[in-house]
C-alpha cells in the first residue's frame, strides 16, 4: 500500500506484527526477563520457562536472545519454532535438526546421537542450549522427552540448557507432570508493557519505519491506545496501524479521534474499548 506510506512520510509499515529483528524494542519487561533467561544459561541450571500471553513479545524475545547467542563463540543454540509432534523420534530430530546435526529413524539412535553431540560441546567448552517456542504444543509423552533431556549431566553441571517459551496455560499441564516441573530451576513471566514502556516501543518503531510517532499520533490519543490494548505489544501494533489506515482513507495528515473511534469499531470482534 504505498499510497498509505507516502501519504504518512513513512518507508514502510512501522506496525507490522511480521517479526522482524529490526523493530524489536528492549522495553524494561523483555529486559528483566532476558536477564533471567542468560544468567540460567550461563549457570547450566538446565531448565528454564518463560511464561506470557499471547502478544506479551515471547517470539520477540526469543529472536533477541539467539541474535545473542550466535554471536556468541562458547555458545551453541538452537531454536525450535514448532514443538508439536506426538511421538519422541520426530521431537528429538527437531532439535538435533536446530543444531544443524543428522538424525536417524530411531528413537534409541536419536538419544545417543544427541548425547554425543553434547558431550563433545561440553568437552569443548561451550554450553548448549535450546531455545523452544510453543512449549504449550508439547505432547504429554514429549513433556517426559523434556524430563529425560535435563537429565544430560556431568556430576558439576547439565549438559543441555531448555528455554521453554509458553502461554500461561502450560502451567496447568505441568501439574500433570511434577517430575518435570520439579527440575525447572527457574523462570519469569512476560506482564503487559507500562505505559512508559508502551509509547516508547511504538515511537521506535515509528523511527525505524522513518516516521515521528508524535506527529503522526497527537498526545491526546496515547493513554487511549494504551488502554484499548492494556499494554500488550502486538494488540498496540495492530491497533496503530489499524487507525493509520482509517486516517489514511479519510485523508487526515495524522491520526485522530475519529481514525481511533473508527479502528475500534473495525476491531470490534476483539472486545477492545478506549475507556
């Protein structure tokens, strides 16, 4: 739509919810958690969980964390997007796949394959880690899979860092499983941004997108935004871009009451009010 773009003084959509790196703002929630996250990696505790609704930026996160870590030489990470297969050979071949090693057919023949692998990372010096998405998709016999890998140690550390990236619901399907949750050595969970935290994520992506969000959203529409989306970084992307649009189609130089008023009516499906 390059109508709606130049119209705007913008080089492209500052909105997108598409999860590109380049966007990514570092509000005070995601840091505190990635804190979290690097000092359970670089302490081998094993597992770790991260727990936040949908939109609260966990794939942000993620994305964010394995930048990091593969700029990182005594790091070795691998990244599951999609956890969901039933049985444990296709699981374990989707993590020996995010390390880039070869897989086998066999349950039995995975397992060793793997330990190997982590093994001759330790012997190396490097930690080893996976980063898994989704978490909430593991199968009940992939949970026990989970148990099984964080028993991988040496009698000083484990050989295989777990970041399992969740929505809150996963903690129910932990109680089902108390020997697992019994070796999650730590954990944070990702609440809706302040509303400090909120205006400065969208003002950044303005500026990356080449635009001034100030001038394209009048202050008066700020706390109004924020309390639509109660903070929740995609719902504030999609209703921001959402009023641009209707902007846009009444031909208005920058948002108003009336482009909010008319978003919110769009997306009325999502219950969203201003007040």
């Amino acid at each position: 739509m390059a109508g709606y773009l130049a119209h705007f003084g913008l080089k492209e959509r500052p909105f997108s919810t598409s999860p590109d790196p380049r966007f990514a703002y570092a509000t005070r929630e995601h840091e505190i958690a990635a804190t979290k996250i690097q000092y359970a990696v670089e302490e081998r505790q094993g597992l770790f969980l991260l727990m936040g609704d949908i939109g609260t930026g966990k794939t942000t996160l993620s994305q964010f964390m394995m930048t990091n870590w593969r700029a990182d030489s005594q790091i070795v990470a691998g990244h599951v997007i999609d956890p969901s297969p039933e049985t444990p050979a296709p699981f374990l071949r989707l993590i020996l796949g995010a390390f880039g090693q070869p897989s086998f057919y066999r349950v039995e023949d995975n397992k060793v394959a793997l330990r190997e692998f982590l093994i001759d990372e330790y012997k190396a010096g490097r930690t080893v880690v996976v980063m898994i998405d989704e978490a909430q998709s593991i199968s009940p016999k992939n949970m026990d899979t989970l148990q099984t890998l964080s028993n991988e140690q040496t009698t000083k550390s484990k050989l295989l860092q777990i970041v399992l990236l969740a929505l809150p619901n996963f903690a129910r399907k932990l109680t089902y499983k108390p020997a697992l949750r019994s070796r999650i050595a730590s954990g944070a969970t990702l609440d809706p941004l302040t509303f400090a935290d909120a205006i400065e994520m969208l003002r950044h992506r303005a500026e990356v997108a080449g635009g001034d969000f100030d001038a394209l959203f009048d202050a008066a529409l700020h706390r109004p935004i924020y309390n639509a989306t109660h903070g929740n970084p995609r719902n504030l992307c999609i209703l921001c871009d959402n009023i641009l649009v209707n902007a846009y189609a009444r031909r208005r130089n920058a948002a108003d009451e009336e482009s909010l008023a008319a978003a919110l009516i769009d997306l009325s499906f999502k219950g969203w009010s201003s007040k």
